[in-house]
C-alpha cells in the first residue's frame, strides 16, 4: 500500500475497512429479495462478482459518470 493510501486509510478510521462488507450486505439483500428465484438463490455470488467488478471499473475510469455507466452495463450481464 502507498503511503498515501495508508495515510488516508488511518485519517478515515475503520469506515474504509467496513465499507466493503457493508456494502456487499447491502447487495446481499436486496439481490435475495429479487422476485427472479435463480437470482435470490446466487445472491452472495452475484454481489461477491459486482464488488470485485467495481474495483477494477474505478481503476480504469476518471469520472463518476463513466464509473455509474460501466458498472450499470456489468449489472445488465449479470442479471441476464
């Protein structure tokens, strides 16, 4: 990890390492709440593959916009 990142990281306290499981429980739960069976029954997967595609989305775009459209666009693929 960079300094920068590790700094950051002690400045923002325990928020950066939570946010990731809160928000795969966030698409946990609204994924097992899908009417769609087959989509309720792979919801840990499904929010597991959408989290990891999100990192690496954030790494190759520059705006919030590009991000939204990148990840909406993996959303469509997977819910297919």
């Amino acid at each position: 990890m960079t300094a920068i990142g590790w700094h950051g990281r002690r400045r923002l306290g325990p928020v950066v390492a939570e946010y990731p499981s809160r928000f795969a429980g966030f698409l946990n739960a609204a994924l097992t709440e899908s009417p769609d069976a087959a989509t309720a029954a792979r919801s840990d997967k499904v929010a597991q593959t959408l989290i990891s595609t999100s990192i690496g989305i954030k790494h190759e775009v520059t705006t919030r916009e590009a991000f939204l459209e990148r990840l909406a666009t993996a959303i469509e693929l997977i819910m297919d």
